[in-house]
C-alpha cells in the first residue's frame, strides 16, 4: 500500500456555516496525518470566493483507488455536516503527494 495525499476541491454554493465546518474538520482529522501535516497543508482551505480545497491522506494500491476513496470519504463528512451535495459540488480529486516504501 502507498499513502497518498489528495486534494479535493469543491464549491460551497450557499456558504459554510462556522459549525458545519467544524463538524467537517473533526469528520476528516483521522486523514490527515504526518505526511500531509509534515509538508505543512491544510486540511481545509477555504476561499473568498467560496471554492474550497481538501487535502487528505489515503492509503491505497493506486492513485485512481485513492482518489476514489478521497472523494467519498470528502461527501461522507460533508453530508454529516448537514452540507447537501447540490450545496457543495466536487472537482475532480487530484494526487498532491506519495510516501511509499519503494
């Protein structure tokens, strides 16, 4: 298995509201470790604009099984945050770091 770090970005068409977002970040903390925590990202980075980005550590065989992971455990902590999927689409995931034994 590789650890990959994924970056997931999405829109929060309404907004987020401060405890939503604290919900999500507490939803998402376990995937967010030593190697993303080590090059210094953000779990959540939230911009002005309401676009966001999410990065979380996966462990996977491969970058598409990563990613897939990534995006479902992103729409799990969003819905248990009360945030509907029409209220915060998705981007297309993206590989932003790998720490593998090889």
């Amino acid at each position: 298995m590789t650890t990959f770090v994924i970056t997931v970005p999405g829109t929060f068409v309404s907004g987020i509201t401060d405890s939503a977002r604290s919900v999500l970040e507490r939803q998402l903390a376990s995937q967010h470790t030593d190697v993303s925590e080590s090059e210094g990202l953000d779990l959540l980075t939230l911009n002005d604009d309401g676009t966001f980005s999410i990065r979380l550590e996966v462990d996977a065989a491969d970058k598409y099984e990563a990613e897939l992971d990534a995006t479902r455990l992103v729409s799990a902590a969003l819905r248990e945050a009360g945030v509907a999927e029409a209220d915060a689409p998705l981007g297309p995931p993206a590989v932003t770091g790998i720490d593998s034994d090889l």
